[in-house]
C-alpha cells in the first residue's frame, strides 16, 4: 500500500520534532530564549533550550491543526510558544522541490514566541 504524500511529509517532520533527523537543523529566536532563560547565560540558557525542545517534542497535535504536522503553538511558563517546520533543498538556499523525499529536503524547526512571529 502507497503511503500518501501528505502522510509521508508528516511522518518526516514528527521524526524532525523528534530529534531523530540527522539533516534538520533547530532554531530559536533569541527573544525566546532570552525570555525563558531570564536574560540568563549559561546553565539557565541551557536548561530553558532542554525544557522548550521537551515541549515541542511532546506537542499533541489536534485535528484542526493541519495534515502534515508543521506548526505548533502552546504555553510555556506563561508565554505563547509557537513552532514552525520549513522545506528546504540540502544547500539551504531554495526551498524544496519535494518535501516527502527526505534525501532531498533540510527541515528547519524554528521556536519562537508568538510576538515573534
């Protein structure tokens, strides 16, 4: 049985969410970490990076919230967290020709907080 495209697509981006994607690469914007660090260096940086990706990596996708699994919002310590997943060519330079062809497509896992957005 053929696995539709849109299933295929999901599948990459919760192994992405996951940390189990050698190619994708994982960005937070520093006003989000900045925030939930406490403007803090060091350990507290550290510790607010574990526990967001934790949360992301738990998100429990809902319904409504789209078929492939790419974005994300939820709270964290009182402030609006959203996530997004983006398809780029392997170069990261153009966006990708085939999002379902893992061998082709770098996923880009940005955090940030909803006023980042």
């Amino acid at each position: 049985m053929t696995v539709p495209v849109t299933e295929r697509i999901a599948r990459l981006n919760d192994r992405c969410r996951q940390g189990l994607d050698p190619t994708a690469r994982i960005m937070v914007t520093r006003n989000c970490l900045a925030r939930l660090s406490g403007d803090g260096e060091g350990i507290a940086e550290v510790l607010a990076q574990a526990e967001l990706l934790a949360s992301v990596r738990r998100y429990a996708f809902q319904p409504g919230d789209g078929p492939e699994r790419d974005f994300g919002v939820f709270d964290l310590r009182g402030l609006r967290i959203l996530f997004k997943i983006d398809y780029y060519d392997m170069a990261l330079e153009f966006g990708s020709e085939d999002p379902a062809d893992a061998s082709a497509t770098c996923r880009v896992l940005t955090v940030m907080l909803a006023e980042d957005y």
